[in-house]
C-alpha cells in the first residue's frame, strides 16, 4: 500500500459506535465521517477521536457515501459501515489484492447471534442472485468495498439512497470490472438498530430502491 488510504463512513446517529469504529482503523487508514443529519452528537464525537467530518443534508445512504467519494482526497477509497457491524482490520488485506483486481467487495459471514436477521439475509441472498445472472460475481451487496477513487467517480453512479451500492455492482460490471470478493466478519451492531436490516421495514424499503436499480 502506497500513501494513505481514505475511508468513508456514512453516519445517522452512530455516537455510541462510532469511538471503536475509528479506534479500530488500522495505521494508513483515515476516517471521513459523513453525518447524513444525525441528532446524538455523532459528528462531534467523530471529530473528537480524530476524524475528518463532512456534512450530507441530502437524506439518504447513497448520499452520504458519494459525498465522502468526492470529498476524499486519496487515490484509494474504502468504504466502512460506522455501526461497529464490520472490523475494520480487514481493510489492509483488501486493498493489497488491488494490484489485481478493480474493486474488493466484502462478503458478510455472519458472527453471533442477531447479526444478520433472516429478512435481510434473504434479500441479500435474492438480489445476489440476479447480480450473478448478470455476470457480476458477487453474494453480497458489499457495504465494506475498496476501489480507486477516480474509477469509482467514472462510473457515473446516480442512486443516493439505499440502492447505492448495487448500481455501483451493476455498472461495476457493465463496464468489465474485475471484481474480487473477500469474506468479512459481520457482527451485530454497536447500538441501536439498523436502519435497513433491524426492521421488516427498512429491508423492504432497501429492497424498493435497489429494484429500481435493476430495471
């Protein structure tokens, strides 16, 4: 790995999550916390362990996460959940495989109980599917992903809500991108719930934009 590496962190309301999070990033690895409207006190507590704080007053995931793309400064991106759901201590071993490859995609295994409910483990499992009829070769909708800043920007993606990450797949794909996907600890979060798997319904809404995606 040459230079530093930026990592984007689209952030609602993860003041509890956030202080391990951020300790947890390896040497090399800077944070850039993009709070998308959180009312706990998240971007103050990010700013105090450290981090470069950006603000998204646009709801939504896929906002958050193409503001912290383009406020990056780095030739190479990560992209981390802030909920304290995945280690980020994988993240050196995923940008090594770079120099093969366009994108690293993290694929959930889940650890303990409650950290992947049933619901959203199937949809994943669903929209995967298709991803790989299309010949993307993923079984993950990867919210934990490594690519090179500018190529990411090339894609052109438009979704800023939750369907975000799979039109970055799809177009990922469509543009013959060599994807290589590596299996990731997935714990349950630190805190509060999941704004997309804690309930039938935030899986149901993801599902809604991702199907719009698809068409």
């Amino acid at each position: 790995m040459d230079g530093p590496i930026d990592v984007v962190l689209p952030c609602l309301d993860e003041a509890q999550a956030l202080p391990g999070v951020l300790r947890a990033l390896p040497d090399g690895f800077r944070a850039v916390v993009v709070d998308n409207g959180s009312r706990d006190g998240s971007a103050e507590v990010a700013a105090a362990h450290g981090a470069r704080v950006l603000h998204e007053s646009r709801p939504g995931y896929g906002a958050a996460v193409h503001a912290g793309l383009e406020g990056s400064t780095t030739e190479i991106v990560a992209f981390l959940d802030a909920d304290g759901s995945l280690d980020p201590g994988a993240l050196p071993a995923m940008a090594s495989l770079l120099d093969g490859c366009d994108l690293v995609a993290g694929r959930r295994r889940p650890q303990g109980r409650g950290a992947w409910p049933w619901h959203a483990r199937a949809g994943n499992a669903a929209i995967s599917g298709m991803l790989r009829r299309r010949g993307v070769p993923v079984h993950d909708i990867a919210p934990m992903r490594v690519a090179r800043r500018t190529a990411l920007l090339d894609l052109g993606i438009t979704d800023r809500a939750f369907g975000y990450p799979l039109e970055l797949l799809v177009r990922a794909g469509a543009a013959g991108w060599r994807i290589t996907e590596v299996d990731v600890a997935y714990r349950p979060r630190d805190g509060g719930r999941s704004k997309v798997s804690g309930s039938v319904r935030g899986t149901a809404r993801a599902a809604r934009d991702m199907a719009r995606v698809l068409r």
